[in-house]
C-alpha cells in the first residue's frame, strides 16, 4: 500500500500532495512575483515564480520542512532512479568524473593538509579525491543512504553542519542550494565556517535562458533557481564576491570574502521569466518531441538498475 502510495505521487496533471506557506524572497525580502510555469517535469501542477525585485527563482507556495522531508523520505530516490540500495553506476561515473574537475580547480589554492568541507557530498566521491590529494576533508550529507555508503568508504561525514569544526580553507557545495529552503541562511552558516582567506565553490543549475519547455526544467525538489546574477547576489548578501582567481562557468563559481556589494536588478525579473519557453504540457506531448528523451531515460534507468 505504501508502495502505492508514492506511485500515486507520479500521476500526472495533479497537484503535488503539499500546503505549503506563501513566503517573501529569500534574498532581497520583496513579496511581488512574476509567474514562471504552472507545471513540473512530472507534468504535475506546480507554481513556480520569480522575484520581481531580484531575479530569483521560487515555488510558491514554498512546502514546509516538514514537507519536504516527506518528499525526500517517500518519492525522491523512486524519482531519480529505480535501483534499491546504494549509489547506481551512472551516479558513480558522473560524480567520479565531476570529483576530479572540481579537484583540479582548487589544487593550484590548497596545500597538503588544507581543510576542506563538502557540503552535501552525496556519496563521498569528492571527499575521496581530495583525500588522495592530501586534504583534510570532512563531508555533510543530511541523506541517510548516501551518508552511510560515505561512511563505509572510511570518509568523515557529518548529518548537519558541524558547530566546532576548525574553520576551512575551502567549502564546496555541488547541486545543493536549489534544494534548499533558506538558502541565504545556509550560505551564512557556511562562511561563518571559512577561513579568513578560504574560497567558497557554488555550483546550481543554471535556469537562464532555454528552448527547453518550461515545466521540463522545474522539479519540486528545487525549490530556487537562480542565475549567474542572482547567485552572485546571494553570496554578496552573505559577505562574499567573485574570487577572480578562478574561471567563472554560468552557475559555478568561487567566492570568497569582500564586499562587492551588489544590489538587484529590477529588470531582472522580466528577462528571467521571457527565458523560459511557456509551451503548455498538453502542446509538447501533441508535439511527440519528447518520446526520445523519456526513451533514453527509461534505458539509462533500467540499465542502471541492472548493472551494478
Ligand atoms: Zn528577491
């Protein structure tokens, strides 16, 4: 019957299972919005605005905590793959892969013995190479299964952001933020964390300008989205600038401390919303275009769940 349960969460054209509570901007505090798209990639209604003030990206109404624990405890591993226990094989390739990019960034800026913290770090996989690397890494992965296979690779893993760990040389945070409720709150709690001189990697999805249709790049687990001007923004807010010693790629940048202090862009907004391609749900399923796409991920799933 639970099983069941969490396959209704899939039906297409209805509404998600969650209240919510309306809630001003997290970066800037404005209440007025532009809307965005009234559907998800599940095709299931969701609303999603953006900040008329600055530029970010919401669902409105925002679900709870509560709510989104629920999500994550019941339908977010049935949503992103079919396997049972343990990372999939095409997880492991991505993050292996992505692990050793992220490394080489931040080689030419950390000794042997540099502290570094990965916030989110899923299944471990960039705290292992900067473990071969000679840094001291310590993770957070508030997820129990992907924690506890970190764990049993030997790697330090905490649940929640340690409150007495010695302060960082480098904080990384890959495909975190867009998760999170207060995202302004989380980055704070994090600086506070870094060195004086640290560094400070965020990477997001990037929700700027796309033929894409708009549902197919919104996901109730995303609850912001921004661009490389409201992330910049972001950190500003937290006491951070662009670290202009890295390459900066759309969504994925270094900061670190300084006071830039940028301001919105009121002409943000609208540009944000003109990026997104309104086609309704109905219009692309006539259109057949994504008989492909749901082919190729159908594959990849079930090739994931019999190869591991
Ligand atoms: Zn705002």
């Amino acid at each position: 019957m639970q099983r069941l349960a969490g396959l209704a969460r899939f039906v297409p054209l209805r509404p998600y299972d969650y209240v919510g509570r309306k809630e001003a901007c997290n970066i800037c505090g404005a209440s007025a919005t532009l809307p965005v798209s009234g559907y998800d990639r599940r095709i299931k209604r969701l609303n999603t605005v953006v900040c008329s003030d600055c530029g970010l990206i919401r669902t409105d109404p925002m679900p709870t905590e509560a709510e989104l624990a629920d999500y994550y405890r019941h339908s977010y591993r049935l949503d992103y793959q079919l396997a049972g226990s343990g990372p999939p094989r095409r997880h492991l390739v991505r993050t292996r892969a992505e692990a050793v990019r992220r490394a080489d960034l931040f080689a030419p800026v950390l000794a042997p013995g540099a502290r570094v913290l990965d916030y989110g770090c899923g299944s471990g996989e960039f705290l292992a190479e900067g473990g071969r690397r000679q840094w001291t890494m310590v993770g957070v992965e508030p997820g129990e299964a992907y924690a506890g296979y970190a764990r049993g690779l030997g790697l330090s893993v905490h649940s929640d952001l340690p409150q007495t760990e010695e302060p960082f040389d480098a904080i990384t945070s890959n495909h975190v933020f867009e998760h999170l409720r207060d995202p302004l709150g989380t980055l704070r709690s994090l600086v506070a964390l870094l060195k004086p001189e640290g560094v400070l990697y965020l990477a997001v999805p990037d929700m700027g300008p796309s033929p894409r249709p708009a549902f197919d790049r919104l996901h109730f687990a995303h609850v912001h989205g921004f661009l490389p001007e409201t992330l910049d923004l972001l950190a500003s807010s937290a006491g951070l600038c662009l670290d202009p010693r890295f390459p900066r790629q759309g969504t994925n940048a270094v900061y670190t401390r300084g006071s830039c202090d940028l301001r919105p862009d009121p002409t943000l907004a609208e540009r944000v919303r003109a990026g997104f391609n309104p086609i309704s749900p109905l219009a692309y399923i006539l259109g057949g275009a994504w008989i492909g796409a749901t082919y190729r991920r159908l594959k990849r799933d079930v090739a994931d769940t019999l190869w591991r």
